[in-house]
C-alpha cells in the first residue's frame, strides 16, 4: 500500500489509471481495490475531487480489460499458448471451457470483474471467441460501475484505516460479487419483462385494430346484400 500511495501521490489521477491498466495487465500493483482505495486516500487528502477520482479509476480498468479482449482477438489459437492458460486449458479442457463460455459468456465475463483469478482467462477467452466488443465493454462497465466508486468512496471516508477496508474488501469480493450479479440478473430481468409485456400490448391493440377494420369492411357488404334482397 505505501508504495502505491507514493506513487499516487504526484498526480493521483494519471497514476491512478496506469497503475490500473498494468493490474489488468496482471503486472504489480495486483490488486486494483489497492489502487482504487488509494485514490480514495488522495480524495480525503484534498489532492483530486471524488468524481475525478473515479472517472480516472473507471477509465483505468476498462482501458486494461480492453487490452486484453484485443490481445485475446488478435491473437487466435496463440492464446493458448501463454503460460497463464497453457497449464490450465489443455485441449480437452479448453474445448470444454469454449463450448460453456459460448453458453454462459455473458456470466462469465460479468462474474470475472469480481474473480481476479478467473479475470485474464476470461478477457482473453472474450476476445478469443470473437465475443461483440460492445457488449464485452457494456458488462465490464456495468461492473466496474458497481465497485469503483464504492472501493474510491471507501478510501475517501476511512482514509485512517486502509489497510483494515482493504481487508474486508477481499474477504467479502466473492459475496459482493454474487450479490451484484444478483442485482444486476433482477433488474435484467426486470427489464425483458417490461419490454415483454409491451410487445404483448402492442400485439393486442394490433390485433383489435385489424379486426375493427375488418367489422368495418363486413358492414357495408352486409348492407349492400340486405338491400339487393329487399329490391328483388
């Protein structure tokens, strides 16, 4: 902690996001809730305002993930041969992790914000199958927004005690994470449901109008028959 706050302390912002980029990159500092809690110091301190704090924060995570979608893209099956995934994702395996990320690649990128182990493998993996770029930037930006200015705040208001928050921060990652993603799949939800219901709606009201123009087409015809009768 003491040599990420010296490091913070020329220019908390610019430092903020390089030291970001490199934890991304899986290079020291390591820990971004170090980081984020030290900017969060520097809040306290008066040296940055709070929403600059996490502007530079935000901008610094998605920035480091981003390079390693890219990497993970341009690199193709290469992928597999770093040393981080080599050990791990032997062909039978790594068949059986590409079929599961195809089907559950929304989780798992979502749930990898919270898993720093699990984070580099699944960014790379994003890349690697070809994953939208827009969508792998809307989930890691849904959770980055969900522990950046929480972590930032944190540091801020408990400046005294860093290394006591930076404590209940990694006993509770996991816990926190699920929760968020329970948050984040209930308001999801939410949201298909509502657009479902408005589809069905729409469908309704679609379907009473074609059959009032169809009543109005039928009348006349009904009228003009009626009259014939009457003539003969």
């Amino acid at each position: 902690m003491d040599v990420v706050l010296e490091l913070l302390a020329s220019n908390p912002g610019e430092w903020a996001f390089l030291l970001l980029v490199a934890c991304g990159l899986g290079m020291p500092p390591w820990s971004e809730e170090l980081v984020l809690l030290g900017t969060g110091y520097f809040v306290a301190q008066g040296d940055i305002g709070y929403l600059a704090a996490v502007l530079w924060c935000y901008s610094g995570i998605l920035a480091g993930d981003s390079v390693i979608y890219v990497l993970g893209r341009l690199a193709g099956e290469k992928v597999y041969g770093l040393p981080i995934l080599k050990h791990h994702l032997r062909p039978a395996r790594r068949r059986r992790f590409n079929q599961n990320f195809l089907q559950h690649g929304t989780k798992a990128v979502f749930t990898a914000r919270f898993v720093p182990g699990l984070r580099l493998v699944a960014y790379l993996v994003a890349g690697n199958l070809r994953m939208p770029y827009w969508k792998f930037v809307v989930l890691d930006s849904i959770g980055a927004i969900l522990t950046v200015p929480i972590s930032v705040w944190l540091g801020w208001k408990f400046a005294a005690n860093l290394d006591a928050v930076l404590d209940v921060l990694h006993q509770f990652r996991v816990p926190l994470g699920i929760l968020a993603a329970i948050a984040v799949a209930y308001v999801w939800w939410r949201l298909g449901r509502s657009r479902r219901v408005k589809l069905l709606t729409l469908k309704r009201k679609r379907k009473e109008l074609h059959q009032e123009k169809a009543d109005e087409g039928s009348a006349p015809a009904t009228e003009a028959g009626n009259a014939s009768e009457k003539e003969s």
